[in-house]
C-alpha cells in the first residue's frame, strides 16, 4: 500500500456534509453556553425584581429541550397574589431551530401567570396582530388595554385578564424589558388589574 492510497480523499459534497456538521456542532456549542450565561443573567435580574414583591423560590424545571426557567412569589405583595414568572430562551443550541425561531419573529421572552386577590369580572384579551396593531377581545378590553400598550407595545405582546386561574396572563420580549434595569414593569402591569 502507497503512502497516497492510505490517505482518503474526499468529493467537494462530502467535503460540504463535514462543513455542515461541523458548523451545526460548534453553533449547538456556542448556542448551549451562550444560553447559560444568559439565563443566569435573567434569573439574576428578575430574582431581583420580584423580591420586591414577596419571597421568590425557584420552580420546577421545564419540560423537554426547553432553556429556560420558573421563578415563583407564592405571597406577593397586593394587587397581586401570586406570581409565576418563566422565562424561556430562543433555540440557539440548534442554529436551524434558531434561524426558524428569528424568522417567526420570536426571541427570548418572558411569560408571567398572576393570580389576583379577587377574581376579573369579565375576560379580556389583547394579542399583537402586527408590528404595534393589537387585535382585542372582550367587552371593555381596548379602553383598558390600549392606553397602556401605546406606551409599552414594543415590550409586550399579550395580555389577558381571566376569570380563571391564572387570572393574568402576559407574554413580553424579554430583552426590552430587561433594558429596564430597574423592573419597574410590574409595577407599571398594576394599572392594568386596578
């Protein structure tokens, strides 16, 4: 056997397949770690906003491949009761997942579950149709809703009054909320369950 037989020599697809997989595992590299340091830097800057209303104890872990976390206020201070807070992060471990994820518009975002002392009289909901154009639904619901998100309509995306439990359901981008350093959005989300 030559010298020149023993080494393989590769056709420019298979060279492509091995530029492909190489590309996906240093991206699920990166993406991994990436969501790490992120997370961790989430849990800390919502630990620290929610402290102001009560006790925060971290929640189960999330289901499946998810990346992400659950930070719980059993005894919130009023208009609130209780607040669940998730926070779920774009895919980046799989750059295709990611790519498909960006394209739909979506990103990091935070979901809050909030029980209320005393139950909404009526169910109201507000969902982002188009860029800052809101579709609304419920008696009431644009009158209540709309001031609010004409000031914070690029942060949130929906929200929901309910007679059920959780009784306030938000659905916010993460990182224009977390420009605020100062987590001042839960106390700007009390004027909307007064």
């Amino acid at each position: 056997m030559q010298p020149q037989e023993a080494c393989m020599e590769f056709t420019p697809l298979e060279w492509l397949v091995i530029g492909i997989c190489a590309i996906l595992v240093l991206g699920y590299i990166y993406g991994y770690y990436y969501n790490r340091q992120q997370a961790g830097r989430i849990q800390t800057w919502l630990r620290s906003t929610l402290e102001t209303w009560g006790p925060v104890s971290v929640g189960d872990k999330l289901p499946g491949m998810v990346s992400g976390g659950r930070l719980i206020v059993k005894k919130a201070a009023s208009p609130f009761q209780q607040i669940e807070a998730i926070y779920v992060l774009a895919p980046r471990e799989n750059p295709l997942f990611w790519l498909f994820h960006r394209l739909q518009g979506r990103g990091d975002e935070l979901v809050l579950r909030i029980n209320l002392p005393k139950v909404p009289q009526a169910g109201m909901e507000a969902k982002r149709k188009w860029r800052s154009n809101f579709a609304y639904q419920g008696q009431g619901t644009e009158e209540k809703f709309a001031p609010f998100l004409a000031q914070h309509g690029r942060t949130y995306f929906y929200l929901a009054l309910r007679r059920e439990s959780p009784h306030f359901l938000v659905r916010a981008y993460l990182p224009a909320l977390m420009g605020d350093n100062s987590g001042t959005f839960l106390t700007s989300l009390t004027q909307l369950v007064a």
